[in-house]
C-alpha cells in the first residue's frame, strides 16, 4: 500500500525537526529519531559489506551508515564494534543504535574482525583489523567525507578491543600497515563493559572456552605474558585519548572491575576521563535500551572531544604558526553538534582571545 501524501509530509515535518534541533537535549532528541524510525521513514543512507584491507583477516568488510541528508564536514567518525565472546557477532548486531547516531547526524563505521574457533585464534588478527578499518577511514574513507576525528565504541569484546584502540598507538605488534595520515590514533573512546586485564579476567573467571581461543592458549605461567601483551591496561599512558567507560556493576560475564583498573589506571596517567556504573549486568537492554545509549553517546562525544584537545591544532607535533592560523581561521561562534569545534580550546563554545592566548602560551612546545 502506498504512503498517503499526508502521511509522507508528515515524515518529512518530523525528519526536518529531528535533524534540525541539536538544541534539543540528548534523551529527548535521540527518543525523536527512534520514533522518526519507527514510522518508517528513514533519514538513513546504509552502504553494506564495503572492504578493507587486512591481510590475514577472515571478514575484512564493513558498513557505513551516515544521515541521507549528507555529512556536515567537521563531523566526527563513531568506528562500532561489535561483541560477541570473541566468537561471534556481526557488524549489523546493533543497528538500531547505529542509525540512531546516524540519524543525530554522525558517520557510523560498524566493522567486523576475525574470530575465533577452538581450532584458530584470532589474536592478534582482530586488533590488526580494527586498526585496518582505522586506516580504511583515514584513507579510502575520504571518497564518503568521512573526518579523521575518530570515536571508538562497542560492547563487550567491542568495547575490549575499543580500549585497545585507544591505548596502543605505536605499538608495532598491533600496527603492521603502514599508518595512514595522521596514524592509527583515535581521539575518544566510549566502551561499554568491556575488558582491561586478560591475565587478571583468566584468574577470576577461568581461561577456557572464548578466552583461550582469542589467545590460543589457556592461562598459565608460560602464557600470562601473552595475556599482558594483549591487555589495554598494558598499553596505558599519559598520551591516551579521553574514554567515557560505562560498566554494569551486576555483570555476571566481564566484573565491573575490569573498568575501574583502566579507569584509576588512566587518572594516575594525567588522561582526563570519565566512569559510569549502572546496576544492572551486560547489555545494551541492562543498560536500558539502544536509545538511552544513543542518547548516552550524544551527549558524551562533543565532552569526550574537548577533553582531549590541544594547542597543536594540527596535530603535527609542535605549537607553531600554522595552529595560529588554523585558531584565526575558526574565529567565531563554534558551529551546532554534531561537527566539532577543535580550536575551542576551552569548551565555552566560541573561538576567541583565551583560545589564541593558550596556543601562544604553548608556542614551540610539543603539542601535548
């Protein structure tokens, strides 16, 4: 049956207003698109199975889904990774929140990785795969505008290797491509019940089963090396970008003190950060719903974002002038979410007089 042109004005009155209202608070705005999908109209464009490159991997594909109204440029890339125990899950799992934060008008990168099986472990292949989808968005993902500030998230063993990724840039184990421009960094993370310490998760919860398939080995005095080696809280230090962690303090599978390791880990580092723990166990429907985590997410990035902003505007190493120039170019009012204002040093939601004096103060330093 076709729609009526009533109905169909309808869809775009509530589309126009969803899109249009970044004022509106984050719960409210994200409950509007989920109602916006629920009445069939989609404000949504979905590209599907799209490859990496990842020598070695056994699913290098991915899916992009970015508001149909197109990208505003300066709008930030979420990468979602999905869970699954290390043993399953696909990249369409979480879809709802996907095109919900799409929808808010963000990019989102949902990507799979190899798996394992009690024959094949998957480490340390799926960490070179999600760094590979990292270089995908810096590189081919230009032909959709897609930026290079950088979000991860995921669930479970998504939120895992999103803590990887926020924690190992520059370790050659995990980086065997060649970096891309600006590297494999990511400027934020927002994991949700994920884990920290694989040596510490096999000495509360045992080693069999998913576990020692990701490694390839049980847990032992011969292993614990490799269950370091492939634990974020390893790879913790004071150049880390800001997580937003999220933790259920039920959780019967990942102990939510796996997320207060990373997180008392990263304070003593000097990485400004956040924790948030819900008493509930593992899942988005523990959490409440997809939508509350969208909502969540929304109002987290842009915070995420400015906590981990610098001087070095450029991201070249060193103040100099060309962060002036950048500063001086993007002087003004800083523009509605979801694009980001990286030259508004501190967060006041405009480029002015203290953001030039803070480049100035740091002129000639390092960037960090």
């Amino acid at each position: 049956m076709s729609t009526s042109p009533l109905i169909h004005r309808v869809e775009h009155a509530m589309m126009d207003f969803c899109w249009g209202a970044p004022s509106l608070r984050p719960l409210i705005r994200a409950c509007c698109l989920l109602l916006l999908l629920a009445s069939g109209a989609s404000a949504v464009e979905t590209i599907s199975d799209i490859a990496y490159d990842s020598p070695g991997s056994d699913s290098p594909e991915l899916d992009l889904h970015f508001p149909s109204m197109g990208l505003l440029p300066g709008t930030p890339t979420i990468l979602f990774l999905h869970g699954g125990a290390w043993i399953s899950g696909d990249k369409t799992d979480d879809n709802v929140l996907h095109h919900i934060l799409a929808d808010a008008g963000y990019a989102v990168v949902s990507g799979n990785y190899t798996l394992a099986t009690p024959e094949a472990a998957a480490y340390p292949q799926a960490v070179h795969d999600v760094k590979a989808i990292v270089r995908w968005i810096r590189t081919e993902g230009q032909a959709w505008n897609l930026s290079s500030t950088i979000i991860a998230c995921g669930p479970s063993v998504g939120g895992y290797l999103s803590e990887l990724l926020a924690t190992t840039e520059n370790v050659n184990v995990f980086e065997p491509l060649t970096p891309p421009p600006g590297g494999y960094r990511i400027h934020a993370g927002i994991p949700f019940w994920g884990l920290s310490d694989l040596e510490q998760q096999a000495r509360d919860m045992g080693s069999s089963g998913p576990l020692a398939w990701f490694l390839g080995a049980h847990y032992n005095e011969q292993t614990a090396p490799l269950y370091l080696e492939a634990s974020p809280l390893t790879w913790v230090d004071s150049s880390d970008p800001p997580q937003h962690l999220v933790h259920g303090l039920l959780d019967p599978y990942h102990p939510w003190q796996q997320t207060q390791f990373l997180h008392d880990a990263l304070t003593n580092a000097g990485v400004p950060g956040t924790v948030e723990y819900f008493d509930a166990g593992h899942g988005y429907d523990e959490y409440g719903s997809h939508a509350i985590a969208a909502a969540m997410m929304l109002q987290r990035i842009p915070d995420l974002l400015a906590l981990g902003r610098t001087a070095d505007l450029d991201g070249n190493g060193i103040v100099n002038n060309d962060d002036l120039l950048w500063m001086l170019d993007a002087w003004s009012d800083c523009p509605s979410l979801p694009v980001d204002c990286p030259a508004d040093l501190d967060g006041n939601g405009e480029v002015d007089v203290d953001d030039l004096l803070e480049v100035l103060q740091m002129y000639g330093n390092p960037g960090a």
